[in-house]
C-alpha cells in the first residue's frame, strides 16, 4: 500500500532550518517509526515550508521523504491555497493509494481532502474546543483553526480519533470515525526510571505553559505540601508572553521548590522521567497527551485531570490517579498519595507498562491505520 502522510516540518514553525533533518511532533513520528516496521507499506510524508530546508530522500527503510516550499502569501494569509496547490502537485506524482492529513490547525487536513485520493484526518488537538476553553478572540490563530477544522471534517472520507472524546466532539461534522490512541516512541518503553532516593521526590509537569495547562492552579495548590515536604516540581514546556506565563514566572520564581525549563527534544523529555516520582498533568481540557502516554510506557505514576479524552488512557487506580481541575486541592491529594503509598506507584507502574504496550506500542497503532485505510479505499472503490 502506497501511503502519502501530510504532516508539518517543524523546522518551519520553530524557524529552524539549518537543522538537518526533519522533525515532526512526538505523535506523527512515532505512527512513521510504527510503519518503517511494516514492510507491506511505502510511505511517503509531504511538508510544506517557507525557506530551504535539509530534504533527504528517505527517512526509513520505506519512508520517503518530499518537501515543498511555499512563499508566505501561500499560507494562513492565502486560506493556505499554496500549500494545498504545492501539495495536490507531489501527490499527482506519487499517486498514493490514501492520504492522511495529520492535524485540522494548518494546512494538512486541507490538502487531504482536495488531494483528490482517498484520505482520512487525524486530529491532535479538538480546535473548536481548544478556542473555546482558552476564549479565542475573533481573527486569532485558534478561532481560524476552529473554523478551518469545522470546513474539513465534513468533506474528509474518515477522521481518526485518538480519543473518544474527540468522536464525540467531532460527531456532528464527520460521517464516518474511528479511536485510535497515538503511538509512543519506542526508545520511551526502554527507560528505566531511577529517582534518587536521596533527593527531593520529582513532579514532573510537561506541557506548553498556558491557562488551558492549568499549571499556575497546580503550583498554588501545592503550597502547603511544599511547606511539610521536601518536593521539587519540574515543568517542562514552552511559553509565551501572555500574562498568564507572566504570573507562571513569579509564582516559580517565588518557590526555590519549583523550576522551569523550555521544551526540548524526547531525549530531554525521556532523562527528565528516569529521575522523576511521578508525572502531573493539571489540565482543564485535553485529547490525547502524549506526556500521558510516555509516562505510561517509561514506567512513571502518572496524575492527570479527569478531562477530555484522559478516561480513554488511564483507570483511576489501576493504571494512574485522577485528579479534578475544578477541585485543585484534589492536586495536593493526589501527590500526597503517591508520595506515601509507595506500593501504590509500583502497582500502577506495573498495570500502565503493560496498558501502553498492548494498546500505544507504534507497531500496533500503525497496523490497526493499514486496517483503516483499506476500509477506507475499498469504499471509494465500490462508489467508483
């Protein structure tokens, strides 16, 4: 099966082009890693960037590589009518048996559905509902991509849900669905975590720090356990401008038991879990969090809000711990618990390997998208 995979280089967005080679977002690579396994697939990932960039023909034993570059007027500005033309042009020489638009926020999802070849969605992010909860103002990028992602649903010939919080949400616009969690990177289920008993226990918090993230709540909930126990609180993610960052930076600045670092790549992700007690994610809304996933499969407690599409990837007390971002002292509780039920953690860890090997493993999630993707072909193939 010859599969054409349109995904952001996010060598673009980060403007990082001298780098040399690409790099796509945690979920994409590992669904790629999960089909170089699959020797009845050819693969074939389209980007679009502004300037030149490093394009190797092959990146996987079966995955190649293609890169267009399109001038700024092509892009948000240009309702992305230059990618989708840049892009429409490779795929007539392809000539792919499906494409997979990965993400409804910029330009994929558009390209997949006026490639004119069999294609299917995936989305990462609920737009409509990440502008709704974060209260996006009119012409801004979040309420452009909550109506971009309401134009291509309907015209899409599948979505790909990774949660069933997103079928739900996405029921009204897409005809046809499937739940499908995203794949791990497998280096994430060779880490052996090793907090050092020596220290302060470890809380680690990944995500872009923003009001939706709901990182600030969970700082000041912890205030009192900081006061009876040596803790040390790690978040890990990028930030911006806004004035909910500003406050983010003086409630850290404020605690010599809180400390920031910006993103970086998996390896920092993956040597931040090898020492860490436990994984917090205090979010008011979400999909499918990869830091939920990668916890899971390195073996690292994880508490994370009872939200969104959160139920779909852990049980309360048996593979994670839940907590109420509408009750933020449910933080404080929930730390509390793993930091004195240690046999707790090793019972969750335990379940949360097995879980995430069975159900996020990238060979698994990419052999149950082949399944898809023939369904999908074979019912253009009896409407033809």
């Amino acid at each position: 099966m010859k599969i054409a995979v349109v995904v952001p280089d996010n060598r673009d967005e980060f403007r990082r082009y001298a780098d040399p080679a690409p790099h796509f977002g945690t979920a994409p690579t590992a669904l790629l890693d999960g089909f170089a396994a699959l020797p009845e697939c050819e693969v074939h990932v389209v980007c679009c960037v502004q300037q030149p960039v490093a394009a190797p023909e092959k990146i996987g034993p079966n995955i190649y590589y293609h890169t267009e570059i399109v001038p700024k007027w092509g892009w948000l500005r240009g309702g992305y009518l230059g990618c989708i033309r840049s892009i429409r042009r490779q795929l007539q020489k392809i000539q792919p048996d499906i494409v997979h638009g990965q993400g409804t926020e910029r330009y994929c999802a558009l390209s997949a559905v006026f490639s004119g070849f069999p294609n299917v969605l995936t989305i990462h992010g609920n737009m409509r509902l990440i502008a709704q909860v974060n209260g996006a103002r009119p012409f801004s990028f979040q309420w452009l991509a909550a109506r971009l992602e309401g134009f291509t649903l309907p015209r899409a010939d599948g979505v790909v849900c990774i949660t069933r919080y997103t079928r739900e949400a996405v029921a009204d616009l897409a005809w046809r669905t499937w739940v499908v969690p995203n794949a791990v990177n497998r280096e994430f289920f060779e880490v052996n975590p090793a907090p050092d008993p020596e220290r302060s226990p470890v809380i680690l918090c990944v995500g872009a720090v923003c009001y939706r993230k709901n990182q600030n709540d969970f700082i000041r909930a912890l205030d009192p356990l900081a006061r009876a126990n040596k803790i040390k609180l790690v978040f890990l993610g990028q930030t911006d401008k806004s004035d909910y960052c500003q406050e983010f930076f003086e409630l850290v600045r404020a605690r010599d038991w809180c400390e920031h670092q910006s993103f970086a790549s998996h390896d920092h992700v993956k040597a931040l879990l090898c020492s860490a007690t436990m994984s917090a994610l205090p979010t008011r809304e979400d999909n499918c969090p990869m830091v939920v996933l990668e916890a899971m499969a390195a073996g690292v407690p994880v508490l994370a809000s009872n939200v969104g599409g959160v139920p779909d990837l852990i049980e309360h007390e048996k593979t994670g711990l839940f907590c109420d971002p509408q009750r933020p002292e449910s933080f404080r509780e929930g730390v509390a618990r793993l930091l004195g039920e240690p046999k707790l953690g090793r019972q969750l860890v335990a379940n949360a390997k097995t879980e995430a090997q069975r159900r996020f493993h990238p060979q698994v999630v990419a052999r149950r998208h082949l399944e898809i993707y023939r369904e999908v072909i074979q019912e253009r193939n009896a409407k033809s």
